[in-house]
C-alpha cells in the first residue's frame, strides 16, 4: 500500500496565524474592515515611515483609553523598592478590572508612582463601559482597600479619552486633481489624546517646509467636536513634482496609523503650432499644423482639437476656411483667398487636460509684398516692422524670435535672431536635478501637538524660487 503524506500544524502563539505563524492575526472582534484602522508600533528612534500594511493589526473604532490617577497610604510599609511595588500592584489593579466582566478590556499599564504614593495607570476599554469603569474605581478608592494596598479615599481622579484613530485623508480637489500653479490643501483628520502627533509625508519622504522652494503651511487646529483634530498641509503654486501619494502620520501612545491620498498636477498639455508666424499677400493661402507633443500626452484617448481666430470662434466654411484632424494626432487649418489675419489658436483637449498654442497671420497688399523679409531656414517670410517668431533649434524649448526691418524703400531685411528664450535641455534637466535634490533634503519636519487646541499656526514662509531668466535658473545650479 502507499502512504499518504500527512502534515500536522502546531498551534500558533497568541497573535499570530498562518501556516508558519509568522503573520500577525487581525483582532478577533474585529470583522468590518470599514470599521478598523490598520496600526503598528513606531519607533521614534528610526522616524519610520508607516509600514503598518505589512506588520498592522486592525483594531476596532469603538474603544476609549481610561486614565486613573489614586494614593497609597504608608508605601514605605509595603516595599523599599518601586520596582515590586509596581509589579505586586498592577496584579492587583489587573485581576480587580477581569473580574469586572467589562465588555472590552487590554492590559493596563501603571505610567507612574511618585514619591508621595500617587499612582497613574491606564488601560484601554469599550468606550461604552466609560460610566461603569469610572464607578467602579470611584468605589474602589471610597472602600480604601485593594488586596493589601491601603487607599486614600479622598484623592480620586479619572478621563476618559478616545484612542488613537485616522479617520480621514483628504485633498481639497475632485479626484486629487490640482492644474499647474494652483494651490492646494490636503486635510487629515483624526482623534487621539492630547499627546496625539502628526506627520506628513510625500512618496515616503517627510515634508519639510523649511527646505521647500516655496511656501509651505502647516497647522493644527479643533475639529467640531473635542476628540477630533486636523491637521492641515498647504502648498503654493503647484508643480510637476508635487504629484505624488501624500500620508498623513498619526502617532499616540507609541501607536501610528496612517492613511494616504493620491495628488495629481494637471499639466498644460504641450501643444505647437507651425508656422508660429506667417506674412503672406492678400488673396493666397496658407495651411497651419497643430500637434501635441508627446512628452506631456495624457495617454488615454484621442485629443479633441478647434480653432479661434483672436479669441473667438469661427465657422468652417468649405473650401475657403476649414480644418481636419490629423491620424494619430493633431490638426490642420487650411485658410484659402486670404482676406485678413490674426491670431489663430488651436486649442487641444481630452477630459481635464488641455492646452493651446497660437499663429500671427499677416496679410499684405500686392503692392507691399515685395518688401517683405523672404522665407530663410525656419524662419516663414516677415513684413518690415514686425517680429517673427519660430520654436527653438532641436535641443532646447522655448520661442526664438527675428525682427525684419525695412533698410530702404521696397526692400526689408532680417535682424541677428534672438534666441535667449531657448532654454536647453541640460539646463532643464540640471534645475529638475537641483528641485529633486531640495525635495530630498525634506528628511526631518515639526511633529505638531494636538495640545494647542486654538488653531496655533506653524508658517514657513519660503521665498519663492523665483522663474527669473534660464541663465539665472542655471546660475543658481551651480551652487546646489
């Protein structure tokens, strides 16, 4: 005969479960996950991050922390050291709250025992048993005796307070989202004790408005209710690298709990229009071309495109004015027997994103079309008088202009080109570098007190990295 293998489980410790009870057990009266925050230990030693997703256990909302504050009379009596003191006493606290039948009820733990005989403990409890429990010590300290402790029966004091809980993550904005430039202010709300502590983090780095670029508000104020604080987190102008998963951080009694929002910046999407400028003579046509560029596309379906001439719509009229959209991407304005210019805007959009960019036309008599400046390179042909614009050579962003001035009667001529708007793609990528590296540098922040119940504001008012020229942007570099 063959045997079948057989496999027997040993009984996991207290806490844990799995197959090699090595997995932390959710608490058992515990069953709705919309009821419970995940919590874990924090070591402030390590300023850790939340972890609490790998190593939490869940706990359930309706609990209170209750703190108790009697005298002993005649300690000196009972021990010279504080130590047993401590031990024999907390048996005793322990074994009198058991074998009260409370509905809920964690191991207390004394916080202190002074010189004088007071003695501070606490221990966490159903919060609906906050009469029964407060009656229960209160008659404890009247009969003046636990086991073999002497009480003193006139000295008595009791809270109640709410444990620690996260109970929301908001951001001030449909969706996380937030357009490039606006501010925003995400909200964290929570209740706890007075020693109850928050911290922010970006993508896991703490948020420090005293390495920010810009200004960066931090505060806590009350709630509508006394158990409940927010902590608020406010940033100027926002930009690309703002974009990320913000957690607020609530620490109490050498517990965390974290929760976490998801921040989008909604960028212009990067659209050209080519030719930037055109001077062409009445009655001839001219054809535009709009594309969004693909390094700020939002990937998800077909961009949808129009046309304004100086702001305001216009009919296509067939075969004189009219556009059609490009395959995969973009537009073209067809413009036949010109009669007047402009400025014409294509506009690109899909959902929330958009953009726009925008073409001067100029249109000339016959008679003044011989003094224009004529096409050269990427430059199309200018009148004399005006400014024509082209996108910077391959290698760097940004508008190159030219001025065609009329030398003498009949005849114009181009200027030296200014390109001092272009800004090369090493220098953007060595700011982008240099922001990055000021993110980076957020590694410790302010842990704000709920003790200050009137709002009190913590301000790090930054000055602002100014946008200034690329030059002074590059400059600036060099001293990160």
């Amino acid at each position: 005969d063959t045997l079948e293998p057989t496999t027997s489980f040993a009984e996991c410790p207290a806490g844990y479960t799995g197959r090699y009870c090595t997995k932390l057990q959710t608490a058992t009266d515990c069953t709705d996950e919309a009821k419970c925050m995940k919590q874990c230990r924090y070591d402030e030693s390590r300023e850790n991050h939340c972890s609490c997703d790998r190593n939490g256990v869940s706990v359930p909302q309706d609990t209170s922390r209750f703190e108790c504050s009697l005298r002993l009379v005649n300690t000196s009596s009972q021990s010279e050291s504080v130590r047993p003191l401590e031990q024999r006493l907390l048996k005793q606290i322990t074994k009198h709250l058991k074998g009260a039948n409370l509905i809920k009820y964690e191991e207390a733990k004394i916080l202190n025992i002074t010189s004088t005989g007071e003695v501070l403990f606490h221990f966490v409890g159903a919060k609906e048993d906050g009469q029964r429990v407060r009656e229960l010590l209160m008659s404890l300290v009247e009969k003046a005796k636990l086991a073999n402790f002497t009480l003193n029966p006139s000295h008595f004091s009791f809270k109640q307070q709410p444990t620690l809980l996260l109970q929301s993550v908001s951001v001030n904005r449909k969706d996380g989202r937030v357009g490039l430039g606006e501010d925003f202010e995400i909200k964290c709300i929570a209740q706890g004790s007075t020693s109850t502590t928050f911290q922010w983090y970006r993508d896991g780095v703490p948020i420090n408005g005293s390495a920010a670029v810009r200004n960066v508000t931090t505060w806590v104020g009350p709630q509508d209710s006394s158990d409940k604080l927010v902590s608020y987190l406010m940033i100027e102008s926002a930009q690309p690298l703002d974009e990320g998963e913000y957690t607020c951080q609530v620490v109490d009694w050498g517990i965390q709990q974290c929760k976490s929002v998801r921040l989008s910046v909604i960028q212009p999407l990067n659209v050209v229009v080519a030719p930037m400028s055109s001077t062409v003579q009445k009655g001839s046509n001219l054809t535009l071309r709009c594309y969004t560029a693909m390094n700020n596309k939002p990937g998800r379906g077909k961009l949808g495109y129009n046309w304004t001439r100086n702001k305001a719509l216009f009919p296509m009229v067939p075969g004189k004015q009219f556009w059609e959209d490009l395959y995969p991407d973009g537009s073209i304005l067809k413009l036949r027997d010109i009669q007047k210019g402009g400025v014409f805007t294509c506009q690109a959009s899909e959902g929330v994103w958009g953009g726009e960019a925008s073409a001067r036309v100029d249109v000339l008599d016959s008679v003044l079309a011989g003094s224009r400046c004529p096409g050269e390179g990427p430059w199309s042909p200018s009148s004399p008088g005006l400014q024509a614009s082209t996108h910077c050579p391959r290698g760097y962003h940004g508008t190159a202009t030219r001025m065609c001035l009329l030398i003498e009667p009949g005849k114009g001529r181009w200027q030296v080109p200014d390109y001092s708007n272009c800004l090369s793609h090493h220098t953007a990528l060595i700011t982008n570098n240099r922001i990055v590296k000021e993110n980076r540098r957020e590694i410790t922040t302010t842990m704000y007190h709920l003790s200050h119940p009137d709002g009190t504001r913590s301000k790090k008012e930054l000055g602002s990295s100014s946008d200034g020229r690329p030059l002074t942007g590059f400059l600036h570099c060099l001293h990160c």
